[in-house]
C-alpha cells in the first residue's frame, strides 16, 4: 500500500494529539462493508464480573454484527444454555441479548453462574468473555453486646468496626447519631479494615454514639453496628471512684499523662508482606500509638518514591501508589516518631500481573492466493499461556487447513482460499485473570471501492488541520493516492499527512489549500476514485471583548461585543447571562453587538457571556455585572465587660447593599488628651458583631464602628457611651534615645517623649541617667518634667557614655529601660596625617599615600580624609597661595590612599592631607609637590588658508590652546579631491613646531584639497583639525574658449576693432551668460538642500589611519580628557559652497576640569581607592562644516565647485 505513514520520531504539537487519536480509532475502526461477506463480529457484552442488582431483571449483554446476521446460542457453566425451556429467560430478536425476568418471580441467586455467548454464521463463529454473573449483596451485621469502654486519658485505643461481607466490599465511615461523620486527625483516624484508631486519647473523646456504618452502593444501602459507648477518665477521678473501697496505698500514683515512644498498632510485628497486581492502586498503611501522637515517615529501600503517582492518605498514615507497576516491587519502610524515640516497619511489596495485551490479533482480509498472520502477543507475570481457538473450538481439535501454520503465539497464513475464512480466538491466561480476542480471517476478492460520499465539501477555519476522507475498501488491500486539481500531481508528506485509513490530512490549512482534491484507489482487480471540495475560512474573532463592570442599582450598563468573522458565513451572535438564557424582561435590549440592562437591580449581577457561532467555530468572552454599594453604618453599640484593662464592644450591622460586609473597622476617640480626633482600635471579621477591645489605663474612650465592604467603606456609626479607666504605672519608656555633644565638654541626651495616650496616668515625667562606658562611677540620675533633653555639662572630650531614659508617673515607675551608647562632643583633631607620599601614575592621575592619625588625636568620629590639591607654578608655593584655586577630594571612613583624576598634563602641583572628624578639619599636613608628566597637546586653535593661487596655498594657524608639553613639530597631511568626489594620494609634511605659517607648492590648479593638522609633543600627536580650500581657476582655459581670430591682447589693441559690435562676440557672450545663469541655479538648488558633501562617505572609507590620537598607559583610570570624533573631524565643505576671505576656521578654548565629587564640592572614592565621581568637561567645537558665505557665489568660484 503506497500511503505514506507519518514518521514516528516526528514530535507533534500538543493541539494535534487529540487528532492522531481520533486517526488512530478510525484506522482502527475500518471494517468490512456490510453488504460483503463476512463472519462475525462481537460489538458489544456485558462486563467478565457482572455484579447484579437482585431486585431487578437480569440483562445479559451480547451483540454481533456480520454477513450473514449471525444466529446467537449460550453457555450456562459449560454446558448449553436452552433458553427456550426458561420462560423467565428471553432472547432480544437480531441480538444475542437476555433477559431474565425476575421481576415477576424468580431469584438472582438460580441464576448466578458463568455464561458465554457463541455468534455463528457460514463463515464462522465468535465468542464472548466468560461471563461470571453474580447477585449483590449487603447483609446486615450480625448482633453483639458492646460493653462500654472505659480507660485513662493518654491511653490508645482500637474500636473495632468488622462490617459484614458484601458484594462488592460496602464503603465503611463513622458517624455520630445526628449522621455527623466523627472528626479525624493525626490522632484519631480510621484505617483500610474501616477500625478506628486513637494514638492516645482525650477527655473530650468521651461520648456514647461511635458508629460505624457500611454503605453498599450497588443496592444504595447503609448498615449500622451498634453503637459503641467509650469514656475517658483522669487519674483523679480515677481514685475517687476507688477511694470508698480502697486503702490509701491501693490509690493510683502514676501521672495522669504518661509519656511513651511509638509502637504499631497496625500492622504487627517489624515486617509484613503485600501483593498488588499491575495497574491497581497499591494502599500501605502504618498506624502508631503513643504520647505525644507520632508522626508518620515513608521511604522506599534502594530506592525513591515514584514523583507523579505517590500520594499521602489519612495524615500520612496511608501511602497509596497508582498505575502500579513490576518496578514498585521492594521493601517500603514506614517510620513512626515522637520525641521519646522512633519505631519503623518494612513492608515487602511483590507485584504481580493478570494477563495485558502487547499486541492484540487484528481481522485479516485477504484475497484468494494471499499472505498473511494473525499475531496474539501477551504479557503478565507470572508469563501468561498463550491458547488458539478456531470457531470457539481448540485449534488442536479444529478441522485442518493446509494453509495456516501454528507457531507459538502466530499463525502463518500462505496461499489462502475461501475455504480459510473462519474466526480465530486467542487466549492469554494466567492464575490472576485472562484475556480472550477474536479476530477473523475473511478471504474475499474485491475491487476497490471508496466508502466516501463522492463531491463531499468541507469546510475548515484557516490555520487549523484539515482532514479529507477516504474510507476505502477493496481486497487485495488497495493502495491510495491523493492528487490536488485536474492534472496535479500525487500528493507527498512533506507538506501533507496520508494516513493508513485513507484520510489526508493539511497539519495547518491556508487560504491557498483551498481546491478539489481527488482520492484514488488501485488494486489489481481495478481503481475507484472521489472527488472532494476544501474552502478555508477566515477565523471568527472578538476584536472588542464586554468588560467587567460594576454598578449601582437603578442605573444603565452596556457591554459590547464587537466580532469579526468570515463573510461567506452565517454569524450569530448570542447573549447569555450565568452560563443561561437572559432573563425575559423589557430592561435587557440586544441591538447587534450591544447588549444594555436598564434599571440595574440586585438580581442583575452576574456573568454575561457574549458567544459568536458560524457553522464552523464558536468563540466567546464574558464579563462580570456587580451590583453593588457601600455598606450601611452599623448602629446599637453597647460596652459590656467593663474591666480595667479591655472591655467588649457589640453592634448591629446595617444592610450591606448587596456586596458582603468582608470586615469592620472600630475607631477610638480619647477625649481627656485628644478630643474630636479618631484612632483605629482594631479590624475584626464581617462575620463578627463583637469584639473583646484592649484598653490602656488613664484614657477616656468613645467607640464607633465602620463597615467595609468590596465597594468601600460605610459611614461612622454614633459613638458609644464613654468609658474612663483607671490610671497605671506607664508600659513603655521613651524611644529614640541618643547621647551627642554639642559642645567638646558636654553631653546632650536626647529621647521621643511619650504621647498623652502612652503616659498611663497624670505627672509624667522622666528619670534620665548615665555615666562612663569604662569608668567605674556609679550612674548619675536626674528626674525632668515632660521635656525631650538634658544637657550633661563639664564632660571630657568624646568620651563614651551609657545612658537610659526612665518614664514614671504619679502611679509608678516604667520597666526598667534600655542601655544605649552616646558620645560625649567631639572637638577638631589635633594631629595632621604623616608620611604623606605622591605617586604620578600617568600625565592625568596620581596616587596618593598617607599614614593613618591615630584614634586619640582625632577627637571624634572618623569621617574620613580630605586632600587638598592645586596647580602651582615653580617657585611660587607661598607667595600666591591666597590667589591659587584648590580641589578638595574626600575619602570616607579610614582609608589611606587614593587617586587624584583629572590632572593637567605637565603641570607643577601641591597637595596636602587633613583628618575629618564630625566637629571639622584638623590641621594641614606639609605641602608635597609633583609634576606630571608630558601629555599629548590639544588640536591646534586655528587654521586658516589665505593666498591662494594657480599651484599653491598658503596655511595659517595659531598653537594649541593646550599643548600639554614642549611642541616638537606639526605634522600637515593633505590630499586632492577629483570631480567624482575620489580622495587622491595622501602627503604626509613635517613642519617646525615654530612655524604658524606655511606656503604649499606645486599644486594642482583648480583643484579642491583636503587638509589634516596636528602638533606633537614627546607623548605622542594630539587631536587634529580638518579644512578644504581650491586652487584658482586657469585663465588660459578660459582665453581658449575664443575664436580663431580673437589672439592675444596685442593683436587686439593693432586692429582697433570694437568687437562688442560684432554679431558672433554678443552671440558669444549670451551662450555663456546663459550657462553662468543654468550652473548658478543648480549651484543654489544643491546648497539650500543642506546635505552633507558628497564625498563624505568616501573619506569615511579612506580615512587616514596615521592621524589617530594616541593614549597613555594610564593605570586604574586611563587619561580623563575629551576626545574628536574622527567622523566629526573628517567632515568636508558642503557642496557650492565658499570659503570665507580668511580661511578661518575657529575652535573653543577646552575647559576640561574634574568636577567635583563626593560630599559638597569634594570627590569620593570607593575603599579599594577606585574613583566614583563623574568627570566631565566641555567638548570642543568641530570645525565649522562648509564655512559658508553669505555672498552670493561668483561665476569662477561657481565653476571651481565642479571642477
């Protein structure tokens, strides 16, 4: 068969999983036509259990189908079941169902038994299952005597539930009398035998009504055991009871709650054993007592619990584990534990297995002359036994067949004739179960035939698969093609899907699949076609979704619902409210894509669901109504539980207005120190009316409660009656407590006073003390009215002091409060920092090392360090000092070095080093000087090209404002510029670094050139500065334009003639004036576009890789300076235009600087001396692009910018 199979590696979307499946039941489901021949079929039959309910009729499920029908006969335990000679038993016409009507009379339980039904045509017969059909049952439980169970508090105990066998097993809980199921916990709980198990019990585990019931859901039944009395008594009671008739000495001594480590109370002993069978549920159970209740663990031995299938049960007392498999076989070790020891036991778990298809016999058509097998392939453990069957009847007994071969679980069929059909069954048995298949063999020769409707259109929403059919059948098995229009070509798989049931399948359908697609199918006995009809359709969408909304009663809501579908189909839109039809009431109006509710009511609220429908797809979108409001105020507040310390608030709520109350608010007014002013209480439930308030002394209270609710919050309620309660000793002291001098002999302490409410009664006042950290005086104390200071004066110099700050009242004194630290005031340094040493580490960056002041001498908190640096000249240190500009650079905490940025290269400089303390600077360390080294100069401050000529050019300039170093030479690199805008060869010219100006020879006339100038110190070359300027124009060229007998200026003076009057001269003249006009007009058009020159580009890609500024090997930081951008620099003269008389082009002075960093106007470092600020400087100004004129161009200037 020629379809093409879809490759099995291939990973598929998980959209396109549910769609395989579907294929998979359809390639399944593809079964002989039922106007052929065939043997039969079992399509239906009632389960292998079949479990009964006796008080209805038996029914007995058995349907075939086949060609001829099938006839239909039973088995009854083995033996032929002759329904005809049972009036109570009937067999449904053209079925092989019964019926057993034991309605009328009859019981279930004559009967009960096993049963088979046989399908037989003239071409075979199929069998069902065995059928074991059994009656429920749910008996009752049988009568016992429960004595009352009495036992101490902390004991265990087991109340045994041992319900009656039923069919199937009943589900067993505990309930009370009132059918309230009992609590259950890590202590109480019920196990898999329905007991119920207390690790240790408690006085309120006394009552009368333990019950267990067994539910029967076959026959919807429930039985109940007697009901079980248990009572809890203490050891105190205990000897009372006892004391009448015992001695003192017989009384119990023992604790009333004993204390044990765990021990099992199931299962017993330190190991047992479990057996499950595959894909059932495995359920291990450990349940402990002891005191306190243990706590359940689960391992696995050699092993880890499976992730996805373990779950925990009854308080972890349960390991249940799904899908089980031979994997899950192993010892499993449940550990019991509480704090007097632990206790575990090892379950062994073998799982086995009934019988599980690994490949089931499929029906086999073949035509006469053919191949084929039929596989029975089965798995289980132990190995299951593979038996065949032929006609319901052992192979090994069946009539021989020269074409068919046994061969262990396959049979081999070769050159099968019509006599081969028959149907086979195969058996697959072990010791827990069986499986039994049936599968035909019908050897037929047909044509292809296509089961499909022929001209069949679907239609499919674009980007979604699209599935043709082609049910087929024919024998031999045909093969199918699928082609696409009149003459296209056979479909393949690298766009399209051919499955083995005929359908092709378009993973993703575009507008561009739509057409006529043509299945064909050939065998050798002929071919069969069909034509079916694809039309994609555009996707329905909602482009506007109704949005939720939230409204008050009485007014008007809209949602809209805005969709966009295909035109080709019919589009309905639907309004549905809560999942229902909209309520049929005048308010609600639909008008196309609106929907409106007037007059909003409480019973509006909900969800409205807008749903679009076309035959092909649905979409929809809800949104939410709430009808709501704020909350009314609570009313009727009462005080009750009048205490000195807390007192109970009660209220009424008012109407929520449809939105529940989610909490309440109580707000407290203090009349005596705040009046008029509310404070929140607390917050409390929306379920709660009351609420049990703390109070604290020496305040009189209001109340008033608010109402909360999704909307907001209610209004106040009126105010409660007034409660005055009595005073007390203040519960807090102040806080915020500091000790900081203000001057270097005092000590100033400072606290946050306690507010009216905190004081707790009248005479607030503070007991304020302190003394030395490390002296041994006694603490020194004084009491201040309400104040928030005290100076403590005639103190050392920052010594370190303890202090406290204690409220007390007229009632008390506070607790005692907390110890802080304070400082007694600081005062400046006395000593300058030593050793003070300067490395340059490049012409911009220095580094700085000092050694540290030590901790006396700085008089106060380090607050770090902070340089002084400037720019000396050499020899005036002292003279100029008050005119000198100084940086200042602070370094936090302790360090002892840092950087200085920013320097000038070849400078003269001098710093100093000062200690900062909170109360200032100290002194000044000697001044240390240092000079930086060479740098690279600045791009020189002018140039300008004057004088220009036929073949040369004069070039002025002035220094750089900034030469960082000794000038040693300037380097002038130039080249010409052609008509196409080409850079031509570069010339490299050193010039003396005491020259400003210098003549170019030897140039080309009329020729544009581009020039790059820079000086240079020993560091290396600076930044350059770019300019264009023009050779003049050639005037013999223009001599040469005349004609023949126009010569030169003697041959013009001989002849005397005036040529202005000559026809050819003002012809002449005209031609040129008309081409001065036609050059100016587009010389102006160019300029006044504004774009750059066109040779820009060019120069980009030929820009001279010598002219690159050079950078100093510059340690942490590298050189903090501004650099050109060659792109800037390399900008040429816009096209027309013209360089002004002087060739100037001007550059700003730099006004590179650090800028301040850190606290105030000083710098920061980071500890490890790495530079934080952010230095910045002014740019200087490029060049001035096309140093355009505002004269208007002359006609030779105009004609050199094309040259």
């Amino acid at each position: 068969m020629q379809l093409k199979i879809m490759p099995k590696k291939k990973r598929l979307p998980a959209g396109r999983v549910a769609l395989i499946l579907f294929l998979c039941q359809m390639i399944s489901a593809l079964e002989v036509p039922l106007d052929l021949v065939q043997p039969p079929t079992i399509t239906q039959q009632s389960p292998k259990d079949y479990i009964i309910d006796p008080r209805e009729n038996i029914v007995i499920q058995c349907e075939a189908k086949g060609k001829p029908p099938p006839s239909f006969s039973w088995t009854r335990n083995g033996t032929h079941f002759d329904i005809d000679k049972d009036p109570l038993v009937t067999m449904k016409p053209g079925s092989g169902t019964l019926t057993i009507n034991i309605m009328s009379e009859g019981k279930a339980e004559t009967y009960e038994g096993v049963y088979q039904c046989t399908a037989r045509n003239e071409r075979g017969a199929a069998i069902s299952n065995n059928i074991v059909v059994r009656p429920s049952r749910s008996p009752l439980w049988t009568k016992e005597k429960l004595e009352p169970i009495t036992l101490r508090n902390g004991q265990s105990l087991v109340l045994p539930c041992r319900p009656p066998l039923g069919l199937p097993p009943p589900i067993i809980f505990w309930m009370d009398n009132s059918f309230q199921r009992l609590p259950q916990s890590e202590r109480v709980s019920q196990g898999l035998n329905g007991d119920l198990y207390f690790s240790n019990v408690l006085p309120e585990d006394t009552r009368e009504d333990y019950i267990c019931y067994a539910r029967f859901n076959h026959t919807q039944t429930i039985q109940q055991k007697q009901p079980i009395s248990v009572k809890v008594i203490s050891v105190d009671e205990l000897n009372d009871t006892i004391a009448a008739n015992l001695s003192d000495t017989e009384f119990y001594s023992a604790k009333p709650n004993r204390e044990r480590p765990p021990t099992f109370l199931t299962p017993e002993g330190n190991t047992s054993n479990k057996e499950e069978l595959r894909g059932n549920v495995l359920s291990l159970e450990c349940i402990a007592e002891g005191l306190p209740t243990p706590v359940i663990y689960w391992i696995k031995e050699d092993g880890t619990l499976p992730t996805n299938r373990t779950f925990y049960r009854n308080f972890k007392k349960t390991l249940q584990i799904i899908q089980v498999s031979e994997a899950d076989s192993g010892n499993y070790q449940c550990i019991a534990k509480n704090a007097l020891g632990a206790i575990h036991h090892t379950i062994s778990v073998t799982v086995k297995a009934a019988p599980y298809w690994i490949l089931a016999p499929q029906n086999l058509v073949l035509s006469p002359g053919e191949d084929g097998s039929l596989i029975c392939r089965a798995n289980g453990n132990p190995k299951p036994r593979i038996s065949w069957l032929l006609n319901g009847v052992p192979i090994e007994i069946a009539p021989d067949d020269p074409s068919r071969k046994i061969d262990g679980d396959t049979i081999i069929f070769s050159n099968v004739q019509e006599r081969s059909s028959a149907v086979y069954q195969c058996n697959a048995s072990n010791e827990y179960g069986y499986l039994l298949a049936n599968a035909f063999v019908n050897v037929l020769a047909e044509p292809p035939r296509i089961l499909t409707s022929a001209n069949t259109l679907y239609q499919v929403i674009a980007n979604r698969p699209a599935l043709l059919d082609c049910a087929f059948f024919g024998s031999p098995l045909p093969t199918i093609e699928w082609f696409k229009g009149a003459k296209g070509s056979a479909l393949r798989d690298d766009i399209y899907v051919l499955h083995e049931n005929g359908t092709l399948e378009i993973p993703v359908a575009q507008k561009d699949s739509t057409g006529t697609y043509t299945c064909v199918a050939r065998n050798k006995l002929g071919m069969a076609k069909n034509e079916v009809h694809l039309e994609i359709k555009d996707p329905t969408r909602i482009i506007k979704q109704p949005e939720y909304a939230v409204v008050q009663r009485g007014s008007t809501v809209s949602f809209e619902c805005k969709v966009k579908h295909d035109h080709t189909l019919t589009l309905t839109i639907t309004w549905l409210k809560d999942n229902g039809e909209l309520p049929s009431d005048g308010r609600f109006t639909v008008d196309k894509d609106h929907l409106e509710v007037a007059d909003v009511r409480d019973s509006d609220g909900g969800a409205y669901t807008c749903v679009a429908n076309t035959t092909l797809d649905m979409v929809s979108a809800s949104a939410v109504l709430s009808v709501v409001d704020v909350p009314n105020p609570p009313f009727d507040l009462e005080l009750t539980d009048q205490l000195d310390k807390s007192v109970q608030l009660s209220w009424t709520p008012g109407d929520d207005n449809n939105s529940p109350i989610t909490k309440f608010i109580i707000e407290y007014e203090d009349a005596m120190h705040e009046a008029g002013l509310w404070h929140h209480q607390t917050e409390v439930s929306g379920t709660q009316t009351t609420a049990q308030l703390k109070l604290s002394p020496y305040v009189n209270y209001s109340f008033r409660v608010m109402a909360v609710n999704s909307l907001g919050r209610s209004l106040p309620s009126e105010p409660s009656e007034q409660y005055l309660t009595k005073a007390a000793e203040p519960d807090t002291n102040p806080t915020a407590v500091e000790g900081l001098g203000s001057e270097p002999d005092n000590l100033v302490i400072t606290w946050k006073p306690l507010n009216g409410f905190e004081s707790n009664g009248p005479g607030l006042q503070y007991k304020v003390s302190w003394r030395q950290k490390d002296g041994d005086d006694e603490w020194a104390s004084v009491v201040v009215a309400n104040v928030s200071k005290y100076i403590v004066s005639g103190t050392p110099t920052f010594v370190p002091y303890l202090i406290k700050v204690q409220a007390l009242n007229d009632v008390g004194f506070a607790p005692e409060p907390a110890v802080v630290m304070g400082h007694s005031g600081e005062d400046l340094p006395m000593v300058a920092p030593g050793n003070v040493r300067v490395n340059v580490v490049n012409s911009t960056l220095a580094e700085v090392h000092w050694d540290p002041v030590p901790l006396k001498s700085i008089r106060g908190h380090l607050q770090g360090y902070r340089i002084y640096y400037w720019k000396a000249q050499e020899g005036s240190l002292k003279r100029n000092r008050r005119h000198i500009e100084k940086k200042i650079l602070t370094f936090q905490g302790s360090k002892t070095h840092g950087m200085l940025p920013g320097l000038e290269p070849f400078s003269h400089y001098a710093l100093n080093v000062r200690v900062v303390n909170g109360k200032g600077e100290g002194p000044a360390s000697p001044d240390r000087v240092f000079n930086t080294p060479e740098g690279v100069p600045s791009a020189p401050s002018s140039l300008k090209i004057v004088n220009p000529t036929l073949d040369s050019l004069t070039l002025e300039w002035d220094p750089p404002s900034r030469p960082n170093g000794i000038l040693t030479e300037y380097t002038l690199k130039y080249q010409p510029i052609n008509s196409t805008h080409e850079l031509g060869p570069l010339v490299d010219l050193k010039i003396p670094a005491n020259k400003t100006r210098w003549t170019l020879k030897n140039l080309n006339f009329s020729t544009r050139y581009k020039f790059y100038f820079y000086a240079q110190t020993a560091a290396g070359s600076g930044s350059q500065i770019t300019e264009e300027a023009v050779t003049t124009v050639d005037e013999g060229k223009l001599a040469g334009i005349l004609p023949p007998d126009v010569g030169a200026g003697k041959a013009m003076a001989s002849r005397q003639v005036d040529i202005a009057t000559q026809g050819w001269f003002i012809g002449l003249m005209c031609a040129v004036a008309l081409l001065i006009l036609i050059l100016l007009i587009v010389c102006f058009i160019r300029r006044n576009k504004g774009g750059k020159y066109p040779v820009k580009e060019k120069e980009d890609a030929h820009a001279d890789p010598e002219i690159q500024p050079m950078k100093e090997d510059d340690g942490t930081f590298g050189e903090y300076r501004s650099l050109e951008s060659d792109a800037e620099d390399h900008k040429p003269l816009k096209k027309g235009s013209r360089t002004p008389s002087d060739r100037t082009v001007k550059k700003e002075d730099s006004d590179d600087s650090l800028v301040d960093y850190g606290e105030g106007v000083n710098g920061q470092f980071n500890e490890d001396g790495s530079f934080i600020g952010q230095y910045s400087g002014k740019k200087e100004k490029e060049p001035a692009e096309g140093n355009e004129s505002s004269e208007a161009p002359s006609p030779v200037n105009a004609m050199n910018s094309f040259v």
